[in-house]
C-alpha cells in the first residue's frame, strides 16, 4: 500500500509527520525547528563538520550520519537516535575527562562515540567528520576509551513504497527499478536521489525544493552488497559503509579498505553510494578510479556497460534520460595482483582527493602481463594512465621500470587550490614508482598523507 505520510523511529518512538510535509526540508531543520529538539547542532551544513551528527538504527547496527544533509523523504521507514535519546553516560564520561570546551561540536562527538561504542574500529578515524576546533581531541579519545555499548537499540522498519505529495512537490520513493524508470519517464526533470551527500548540499546549502523527486534507496534491486569467487556487486544505492567492510574482510580486496576509510568521514560512508559517486561523475570522486582500476561493470535499467565507456567527461556519463545505475560489479583482482590505492589531499581527513591513484598490476611468469593504473584529478575525467600501463607490460616490475612507467604519465592536469599542475604531475609520477616499492614491500602500510606544495 501506498504510504503517503513520512513515517519514522525518532528515539525509539514511532513517527507520522503531517501530510503536506516538504519531503526535501532537511532533517537537521525538522529536528530542531518542528521537534524542538536543538541538541543537534548546525556547524557548516554541508557534512563537513559533524555537530549534526545523528544515529541511523537498525537492529544492532549504529550509523552515524549529517542531519544536515538527509532529507526527511529519506528517513522514510528509517530509526533514528538523536543525542537527546541516549541518556547521559556519553557526555559525562565526556565531561569527566575534558573532552568539552566550548561544547558546540559536543553533541555531533556524543553521537559519534556512541555509534563507536557498539561498531568499533579505529576511534580516531570514527572521529573523521567531527571537527572541535578547542580541545584538541586528546581528551576526547581518552574518554572514549572508557565509554561502553550501552545495548540500547531499535529497528528500522521495512518501508513501504511511498509518495509524498505537497503542492510544491512530489517526493517518491518507489519500490523496484521498473517504477523508478516509469516514474522518470512521466517526470523527466525529477532529481533522482541517492545518499544525498552531493545532492544534499542543495537542499542545506542552496535551499532548492525540487519539484519532483525519486529517491532511491528502497529498491532492493538497487541495494545489498554479494561477494563470491568472481567478486564484489554492489547495489547502486547501498552505501559505502558496506563496500568498506566487505574490502576489509577480503584478503584480495583489503588494500582498498584504508583508501575508502578516507572517502568522507563515517557520516558520509553511511549514506553516500558508489552510484551517486557515478551519477555525479566528478573527476575527483574517489570511487571511480577503483572501478576503472578493476575494469568494473556498471549495470544499469537499460543495458551493462564497462566503467571505462560510462565516464565520458567532465561530470558527464552515459546514461540516457529515463535510465538508472542498479549495480557495479567489481571482478576479484587475479591471485598474485598487486592491488594500491592512494588517496594525496591537503587534510588527511575528510578531504577531496588533489590526486589519487589505484592501480591493479597482474603478473605471468615474473612479468607484468596486465596493469590498470587510474587518476582521479589528473584530468576532466577520471581516467587510465595508458602510457605508464604500456610501460610495464611484459617487464619485470623494478624500480627502474616503475620510474619508466612514471614518465610516461599522460596527463596535463589543471592548477587548482588543492595543488599546482607541476605538484600534481610530481606526485602522480611518485605514486606510480612507488608501485615497485609496493611490490618489493607488500606489508608497507597502505595509508599515505601528503600536503601539496
Ligand atoms: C562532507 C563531504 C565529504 C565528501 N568526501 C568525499 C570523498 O572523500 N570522496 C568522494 O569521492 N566523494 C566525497 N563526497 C561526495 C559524495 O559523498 C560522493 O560523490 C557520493 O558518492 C555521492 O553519493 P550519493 O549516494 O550521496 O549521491 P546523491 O547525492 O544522492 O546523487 C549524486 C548524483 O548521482 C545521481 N545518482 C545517484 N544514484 C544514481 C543512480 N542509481 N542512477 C543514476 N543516477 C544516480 C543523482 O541524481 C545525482 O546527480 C563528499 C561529500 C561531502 C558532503
Ligand atoms: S552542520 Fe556541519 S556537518 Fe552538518
Ligand atoms: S569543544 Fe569547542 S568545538 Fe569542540
């Protein structure tokens, strides 16, 4: 049946928001304008700085997220914890060890670390999209190191296909791919919604309501992650987080798991989806030279199509007006590859890359019999660096043929704020010879920071 009102857990309460709520309107706005419920704090209202930092529920699951950026259409059949719902232990044990100063990032570093609590993991890096510009974080860490799960939960409820109409807008969340491609059809300008961490930025920063949108996020075709001997497919609208896990717990996939680490912070990797990051085909998403490296398939409503022919130029892809990524398929790197990825931003942390690299180097017989090498921010598009790959084919991989392959990077890549041009042929050319020293040293750490001159 078709659900007409925005319905969710708030706090382990369910939720009807009234019809003729604008489903675009921001959740970080409902919450503190509608719910009164100004703990959550608005710092940059871009994801940037995490003092909206709220919990998407599910069962046992905690993910962090930017109130800022989801939409409420999105948060349709969803549970969400905001820091008025948890109770006080997080913020004294807080309190107790320093961690506050002037506490406006407090409630965002109290829903970060209660996430943490119960998914773990580095907490340094859990903190990613949290900025607290007064203490220094020592203090906050020390504090979560004496933080517990508190075994509060709630379940997201399954949800329904959903319209929600206003007179300004229709916001439709439909339930398989071909009603999607229907409704696109019938509303050819309607924004078709993912995550929202690009499209989000329009709804929070520019204020935009679109008149028609189709989110994408309750299409079981479009979402789940399978890994199997051939290796990884992912639902186009399934997030990051789950990408970044299945990596990790993948020995031919795991050097890819410190780079995606890097992509956003967790509030980013919660929502945001490798399709959205093909959707807005930016020459700096930090997905696609994955999927360029792994000669990876996108699937989409209409037809399947390798990476290479969907990115076609600046923020320009393939797909036709009424069409819609389902799925990539990222095939598992033949035994013995060489698999690097390499992420160079001005911030180590929730950071756009100024140039990354991620290369995949199969080997017969000693020598180099296939190799992908592919730059984000090198060029208008995300692409293959074909003469250095040319370079190593049927040679050992030595440092002398890594410098080779270096110098035959063919890319003339713009000056911007994040690097010069001549930086960024310097650090691409240094990537590239440093796949010898990643072959010689399989065990060296994979995570690199560098800061552009
Ligand atoms: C604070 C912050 C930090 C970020 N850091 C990084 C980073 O480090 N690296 C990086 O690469 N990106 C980063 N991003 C950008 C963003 O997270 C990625 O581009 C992400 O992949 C977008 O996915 P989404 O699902 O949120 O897309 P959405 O915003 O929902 O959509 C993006 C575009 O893709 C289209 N689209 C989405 N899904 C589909 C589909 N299935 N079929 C057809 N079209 C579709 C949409 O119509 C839209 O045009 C960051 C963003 C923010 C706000
Ligand atoms: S307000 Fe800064 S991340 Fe949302
Ligand atoms: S305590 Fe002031 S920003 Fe963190």
């Amino acid at each position: 049946m078709q659900d007409n009102r925005i319905r969710f857990t708030l706090n382990g309460q369910p939720m009807a928001l009234p019809a003729g709520t604008i489903a675009t309107r921001t959740l970080l706005d409902w919450l503190r304008e509608d719910a009164w419920l100004t703990g959550t704090k608005e710092g940059c209202a871009e994801g940037d700085c995490g003092a909206c930092t709220v919990v998407l529920e599910d069962g046992a699951r905690r993910e962090p997220i930017n109130a800022c950026l989801a939409t409420l259409g999105q948060m349709h059949g969803r549970a969400i914890r905001t820091v008025e719902g948890i109770g006080r232990a997080v913020a004294e044990a807080l309190a107790d060890a320093d961690g506050t100063q002037c506490g406006f990032c407090t409630p965002g570093i109290v829903m970060s670390a209660w996430a943490w609590t119960r998914e773990g993991g580095d907490a340094h890096e859990a903190l990613a999209g949290n900025l607290c510009r007064c203490t220094g974080y020592r203090p906050i860490l020390e504090a979560m190191g004496r933080m517990q799960d508190d075994g509060v939960r709630a379940d997201a409820v399954a949800p329904a296909p959903a319209s929600f109409a206003t007179p300004e807008q229709v916001f439709h969340l439909p339930a398989t791919l071909a009603e999607a491609v229907a409704l696109k059809r019938a509303l050819p300008d309607a924004w078709l919604l993912a995550g929202g961490t690009d499209l989000g930025l329009r709804f929070s920063e520019h204020r935009e309501n679109p008149p028609a949108v189709i989110a994408l996020l309750n299409m079981s075709e479009l979402r789940g992650l399978r890994v199997d001997g051939t290796g990884i497919r992912i639902g186009a609208a399934e997030p990051y987080s789950a990408l970044h896990e299945a990596c990790a717990g993948d020995a031919d996939f795991a050097p890819l798991a410190p780079y995606l680490a890097r992509l956003g912070s967790r509030q980013i990797r919660a929502m945001g989806t490798v399709g959205g990051n093909l959707g807005t085909a930016s020459p700096i998403g930090d997905a696609l030279p994955i999927l360029l490296a792994l000669d990876a398939v996108v699937e989409t409503s209409a037809r399947e199509l390798p990476v290479a022919d969907f990115l076609l130029d600046y923020r320009r892809n393939a797909l036709a007006a009424d069409e819609i990524i389902a799925a990539i398929r990222l095939p598992r790197p033949a035994p013995g590859a060489l698999l690097v990825a390499e992420k160079l931003s001005r911030r180590h942390d929730q950071d756009i890359s100024a140039v990354a690299m991620v290369a995949r180097v199969e080997f017969a017989g000693g020598v180099v019999s296939r190799a992908r090498i592919a730059f984000g921010g090198m060029a208008a598009t995300t692409r293959r660096a074909t003469g250095a790959e040319g370079a190593l084919i049927g040679r050992a991989l030595t440092r002398e043929t890594a410098r080779e392959a270096a110098a035959a990077l063919d890319f003339a890549p713009l000056s911007d704020w994040r690097g010069s041009a001549e930086w960024r042929m310097t650090a691409a050319r240094g990537l590239v010879e440093r796949l010898w020293l990643r072959h010689a040293h399989p065990k060296m750490p994979a995570d690199v920071f560098a800061v552009p001159a």
